[in-house]
C-alpha cells in the first residue's frame, strides 16, 4: 500500500500532528497525555522562543488517508554555532510497526536537513537537550516522569534497522527510595562526611526563599548557562528561554527542594527538585475536544488531594571553578533531607533523578553513593548523510529574523512508496516529488539491518 509523507500546511494538518499520539496509544496504560493547549504553544513556531534560532518543518506519514506516523525535521543554528558542528536533528517521531513508514519518515528527515548543506542526522530532540529527547529502550511499564519521553518497545527495533542509523549515546534515570535516606547507615555516614567538608570550605546550601523568588531564580538563571557549559549537547539558553523556565519554575515548584549552593558567600550551583507533574497528568487523561478548563480543574484538585509520590530531579548545576570540593554532594545531602522530611506529610516515596550520560560516570558514582539505582535508559540515534560544505549557518542574521528566515527557507516535501507487483525481486519503486521537479528511483527491497550506508542517498534509503 502507498505510504506518503506530506509537510504540515493546513490548520487540518496541523491538527492531525498534534492528535495522532492519541491514536497511537490508545489503550496504553503508561503513556502521558498532555494538555492539548501545551502542544500546541510546543509546536506554535511563533511563539515558541527555539524557534528563533532554528529552521524546520513537521510531517506526516499517510496511508489510503490514514496518519500512520510523524516527524520534525529541524536545524538548530546555535547548537552548531556553539559546538562548531554541521548537525541536523529530527524530532515528534511517532510511528505504527511498520518499517517502511519508519524508514519513508526518517528518509524525509534526512533529505531535508542534507538539503540545508548537514551532513549528520541526530534525534530523537524535542527540540533540545532542555526538553523530552532520546527514544526510551528500557523501562516501559511504568508511567514516564516528568519532561522524559515515553515510547512504545519497537521505537528501538526501527531506528536500528534504519539504514545508516546507529546509536550515539544512552541517558540514564534513576530511582531514589526516599526512606532508604532516613534508614540507611551508609548514607548517615556520607551525611556526617558531607557536613565536615562543609564546614570547613565554606560551603553553605539554602532552599530558595518563597519571600524573595524572584531574585533567587534570577540568580539560578544567571549561573544554568556557565554551570552547564561542558556538558554534552548543551545549548545556551536564550534569554527568552531562560525567562520561560523561570515561569514554569514558579508554577510548579516545592521551594523547599529548590537549592542554591554557596562557597564563602559565592553562588555556585543550583539543583531543582518537583513534584512529579505527570503523576497527575496521567490521572486527568487530557484529550481532544475535552474542555481544557476541566483538565486544568482534574489537574489541580489532584495535585492538592496528594495523588503524587514521585520527584522529579531534572537539573543541577555547579560552576566550573568549584567542581570537586564537594557542592555537589552539599546539593544532593541537603536535597535528600528536606525530601525526606516532607514525605511523612506529603506522601512522596520515590525520586527520579535524570538523566545522567552514560559517559558521566563522576556523577553515575554521586547518584549511586546517594542509593540510587538506573532504571530506565533513553537513547540517542545517528545518521551519517553524505560530507557536505554547503551549509551556511545564519546565526548572526537570526538576531532579528525568526519566521521570514524560516518561510524562506520552507519547501513542500511529498514522498510516495509504493509496492510495484511486477518486479519479482521486491523492488520497491520511490518517487521524491518537489514544486518543480520530479524523480523515480527503484530499490532492492531486501536491505537488511547492518547495511550501512556510507553517503546518503535516497536510493539507498529505504526499502
């Protein structure tokens, strides 16, 4: 049957890009709905503040009229500014089991970003490390937490029959029991250590002060992007970026488990705790044409009536000059005991830490030392495409551009994959159609696994 990949370009589309989820996980006991009203700001290239600085489409994968899978397709210009590469990503990929959608969505990823002059293709990212990114491939019966990506177990299988995508890096989360800290002898005794060093670096940790918020996030704004400079895939924050996360900080924060760290009287690092939101999404079960008034009502009354016992530690950062004298271990003792005394009153019993890369392995030890297990892996796939030197990227011109920057850039993509009875070897025949040109190609439909393709070509893509 004919599978065609379509950009979005009608208000029609743009709702069936959004929606789809809702059918693809129909029944499924883990996944998160979320409020239509945030995917659509997620999505909305005018308001979203990413969208300054990136260039992409979104697309749908069709079946006789029926949506079988999406993707978005997307340059992000400071992340290559920033670590000098030539990158493109793709991202909001949900797909049926079917290989061949898988490969005809990912193929029209890959033409779009080599055809912007990138010569990789690297994702899952909605729309950056800051936000849901990876494809989950261990942990699957339980609801995900928050700002961590849920999936269905043959999300792995495709992207790694994909032809020429490998994996690039995992990302682990853990779980914390939180009364294993008050009974653990081992941690009274890294709690004793902590404290002792402590006091003699001049190390001090506070909860933010509800009374004086707004300065305390301020100064967490001012330190994420230094703090966090090194880490890999990392992007500056922009400071409509930051703003946002101060926001959505002030929404839904516990100040209590909100830390700054100080050494003699110096900010010096950060890390941010939060009642685990999608405890209570998953109860509100948001959908189409549900008022959102009353998904935000559900969403609220759940919150107070204590349905979360889960926190959700999502971000710490310490500046370069005072790694390794211990804030970090300040950070997660102090963190650890305030958590642990609130859960008597509030019921929490569980924190999520994560991710962590599975190349960080200083802070796998912290988070190990601290009872913490690794239970749940998200990964990062790769796409070498073919060696280009045509991409220009216009970051200095994105300073006052945002949407005619992207328009300009925009074409319409239309990929047809259809079977062709009469070619006995199971050639599939593949026409890529654009405004003004038109091309068939026909290919071995037997390419199997670990065919690995050395430049790409879209020939040599799907089958």
């Amino acid at each position: 049957m004919t599978v065609i990949v379509r950009n979005v370009q009608t208000r029609s589309d743009r709702r069936v890009f959004i929606t789809f989820p809702w059918q693809l996980y129909q029944g499924n006991p883990y996944w998160v709905p979320p409020l239509v009203s945030w995917q659509r700001h997620k999505l909305n290239q005018k308001r979203n503040p990413s969208w300054e600085y990136m260039e992409g489409d979104y697309f749908i994968a069709w079946r006789d009229e029926e949506p079988v899978g999406t993707i978005a397709a997307f340059i992000n210009h400071r992340h290559n500014a920033y670590h000098n590469e030539n990158v493109g990503f793709f991202g909001l990929f949900e797909v049926i089991n079917d290989q061949v959608v898988a490969n005809a969505l990912l193929h029209t990823a890959a033409e779009y970003v080599e055809s912007r002059g990138c010569c990789v293709l690297r994702g899952p990212a909605n729309f950056s490390i800051n936000d849901e990114c990876g494809v989950l491939v261990k942990g699957f019966n339980e609801v995900p937490a928050s700002v961590s990506p849920y999936n269905l177990p043959y999300y792995q299988q495709l992207l790694e029959r994909a032809p020429g995508f490998d994996k690039l890096i995992n990302l682990y989360s853990y779980r914390i029991t939180l009364q294993d800290w008050l009974h653990s002898t081992k941690l009274e005794q890294t709690f004793r250590l902590t404290h002792r060093n402590n006091a003699r670096r001049g190390i001090t940790v506070r909860p933010v002060d509800p009374k004086h918020l707004r300065r305390d996030l301020n100064l967490v704004k001012a330190i994420y992007n230094v703090s966090w400079d090194n880490n890999w895939g990392f992007v500056p924050m922009t400071d409509k970026e930051l703003d946002l996360m101060v926001r959505e900080m002030r929404r839904y924060m516990e100040p209590r488990l909100a830390l700054l760290a100080e050494v003699q009287g110096e900010v010096a690092g950060f890390l941010m705790a939060f009642p685990d939101l999608n405890q209570v999404l998953h109860r509100v079960a948001a959908r189409p044409g549900k008022p959102e008034l009353l998904s935000l009502m559900q969403l609220w009354w759940y919150k107070r009536r204590g349905a979360i016992d889960r926190i959700r530690i999502p971000v710490m950062g310490v500046r370069a000059e005072y790694r390794g004298i211990g804030v970090e271990a300040a950070l997660f003792t102090e963190l650890y005991q305030q958590a642990a005394q609130l859960s008597t009153e509030t019921g929490w019993q569980y924190a999520d830490a994560g991710w962590v890369l599975e190349s960080n392995a200083p802070m796998q030890r912290i988070v190990e030392g601290y009872s913490g297990t690794d239970y749940r892996h998200h990964r990062f796939y790769q796409c070498q495409l073919a060696p280009a030197d045509s991409y220009h990227n216009p970051l200095p011109e994105l300073a006052s551009t945002s949407q005619a920057f992207l328009d300009s850039r925009r074409r319409r993509s239309k990929i047809v994959v259809e079977k062709v009875p009469a070619l006995r070897s199971g050639v599939r025949k593949i026409s890529i159609a654009r405004p003004h040109r038109l091309r068939s190609i026909s290919i071995p439909a037997t390419l199997r696994r670990r065919d690995r393709v050395p430049t790409h070509s879209p020939e040599e893509w799907i089958g």
